[in-house]
C-alpha cells in the first residue's frame, strides 16, 4: 500500500528502545535550500528524543527516493517566506508526498516540517496565535510546557509529549529486532 506521507518503517529493539526510519526524496526540479546531507542530520538531532514512557526514540530521514516506492519530497515554494508572522504563508507539508518550504527556512524548520510528515500530518504543532493590543498577529508562542522545543517554538529539539505523538503514529512497516544478533522480523 502506498502511505500518503512516505515509507515509515519502525524497529522495535530487544533492549526496548526504537528507531523510527522515514524515505524522503529531494525534488531536483524545485530543491530546497537545505542539501540532504543537512536534512538528513538536522531531522535526526532534533526529532530523536525520550518518549513519556522513557522509551528512547531515534528518528532517522533517509533519502532513499531512488528505490523506496513512496517517500515524502522536499522542494522549495518561492511564494512562502519563513518569517511571515502568519504562520499559514511559512512552510507546509501538504497530503501529496511533499513538503513545500520557504526559500528562507531555517534547518529547524525543515525538522518542524518532519514532525509532521512522522505523523502522517496530523496537527501536531504545540504552538498558539500570537496577537498584539489591537488584534493583530504578530507570530506564535510555545504552548505551556513546549517552550524551546522544535514542535512548539522551532527553540530546540523535541519534547517527551511530541516524541510521544511519533510513537503513536501508525508505521507502513513494523519489525521486531534483536540487538544481540542484529536481526529484524517483520510483523
Ligand atoms: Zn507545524
């Protein structure tokens, strides 16, 4: 079956930690401004965190596009701009395979962007509107609890509560693996 957001495979280790595997692909039509190299790392530094549970997730993004039947592609969009306070002109991944950012998007952008792409885009933004006296939306602010964390302020990497919506996530393929041996079994 094709998932609308990309192969996301998900390992499941004999130690009890897991590792959460998502293709993507560059469009070469429309790259984006950040290499794959930089999104590969950015994704895995940022996304990677502690579950609620205590469970240690590593996200890893693959550009594997080449031979994965369905990945999520990253291209630019010239008409967004990153620093829009009206965060629905910034950058989105959409329900086609792709995610569209700014030419000015940030690296932590670009991770923001794969939360969403690790969920299968559901909203899983811990972030309100912003307004000034007279009404005006002048940005966005972390939700309490999510200050300084990548799905709330773009601040930094993600918190239990959001590694906790990666988990939940429905994977296209799960396997169960043992560390001592290194060997997976699809379920
Ligand atoms: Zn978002």
């Amino acid at each position: 079956m094709i998932d609308p957001w990309g192969t996301r495979d998900r390992y499941n280790w004999s130690d009890g930690s897991v590792t959460i595997v998502q293709a993507y692909q560059i469009d070469a039509s429309a790259p984006p401004p950040q290499s794959a190299d930089t999104i590969s790392r950015v994704s895995q530094e940022l996304l990677s965190g502690t579950a609620t549970d205590g469970t240690n997730v590593t996200v890893v993004f693959v550009n594997e596009g080449a031979y994965e039947a369905d990945p999520v592609t990253y291209r630019v969009d010239p008409t967004l701009d990153d620093t829009n306070p009206n965060n629905d002109n910034s950058n989105y991944a959409t329900r086609d395979h792709i995610v569209s950012l700014a030419p000015n998007s940030t690296p932590e952008t670009v991770a923001h962007e794969g939360g969403h792409v690790l969920v299968g885009g559901a909203r899983n933004d811990y972030y309100d509107p912003k307004f000034d006296d007279s009404g005006n939306k002048i940005g966005t602010e972390a939700r309490p609890g999510h200050e300084n964390t990548l799905m709330g302020d773009l601040g930094g990497s993600t918190n239990s509560q959001q590694v906790d919506d990666f988990l939940g996530a429905r994977a296209d393929r799960t396997f169960d693996c043992e560390l001592a041996t290194f060997s997976c079994t699809r379920r």
